[in-house]
C-alpha cells in the first residue's frame, strides 16, 4: 500500500517562512482519500501577492500561526511515503523554513514533482499547475492552496497511470 500527501502553500512575501495557506491531499493507493487546508497567520501584517492568491491580513489576522497547526499538518502526514507538490523544490523549501522558524520537526519524508514528472513524460508547450490541469481535464481554483494540492494530486496519479517511473518525479535528498 503507497501513501502520499500532496501538498501545497501559498505565502504572503518573499520569505520562505511567510506561508500563510496550507492544502494537503492523502493519496493512497492512487486514490484521493482525504484532504486537510487552513490559513496561516503570517510573521508580518504586511502581505504581498494579494492578487495572485487573494488573501488579504484582515482574512489571515485572526488564523492560527504555523506552530499552532503543526501537529494537525504532522499527524495528517502520518504513515507517508513521500510528500508531492507541483514545482515541489518551492513547496519543500516553504515546509523546511516554516519548521526551522517556528520550531517544528521537519517530516523528513522525500519529495515528489509533478512539474519534473510532467517535463519528462509530456511533450507539451506548457507545465504550469494550471496549464497541466487543463491538458487533464482537472478542475482548479488556481491558488486556492486545497485546490492546487488537489490538482497535483490528480496529476500525480495521472502520471503514474501512465506509466511514468516514481523516481523521475522525486527530488534529491538535501
């Protein structure tokens, strides 16, 4: 049995640690099972990319900091094989700065791109998140953080129907 979580953040700056929306997807077997999203307090008042994800400090103000949902994010993880995002190098290193800043155990778990496992399974103009999920015929809220994971969960599982080896899609271990 193979369990894997997509995963995906929006932030609110240029910082790493700034993750202010959270979706995850449980994958087992190759089915979508279950799914988990918040927001984040951010460090900062001050939030940028208000018109890429549309998430403004009056809607995050009042959500709890990334420590206060870590052992949700932790225990959803749970029994994992791996973690999954689409340009999972961004999504790995939100994970890994948010951990070192508020103090959390990072999984440790490897980590799967569905933009490397596209790039050398398609013959496409495009890889974007949006762009694939098109071509898959996946419906997407683009930058709502429990849709994007979503959206690479089905890709994920797309990728691998046909026949895409799980080791062109994971990362080097950092």
């Amino acid at each position: 049995m193979s369990r894997f979580i997509a995963i995906d953040f929006e932030t609110s700056g240029y910082e790493r640690y700034s993750a202010c929306s959270i979706g995850m997807v449980r994958i087992e077997d190759g089915v979508l099972s279950d799914s988990y999203q918040s927001l984040i307090r951010p460090p900062s008042s001050f939030v940028r990319f208000t018109e890429i994800h549309g998430l403004t400090w009056n809607m995050l103000r009042s959500a709890p900091t990334f420590a206060d949902i870590w052992p949700e994010i932790e225990s959803f993880m749970q029994g994992a094989d791996g973690l999954v995002a689409h340009n999972a190098p961004f999504d790995r290193s939100v994970l890994a700065a948010c951990c070192q800043n508020f103090g959390c155990r990072q999984p440790g778990l490897p980590f799967y791109c569905t933009l490397k496992g596209a790039r050398s399974a398609l013959k496409l103009p495009n890889y974007r998140l949006d762009a694939l999920c098109s071509y898959y015929h996946i419906r997407l809220n683009h930058h709502e953080a429990l849709s994007d994971a979503a959206g690479c969960a089905r890709i994920f599982v797309s990728l691998l129907k046909q026949g895409t080896p799980l080791q062109r899609m994971q990362l080097k271990a950092k």
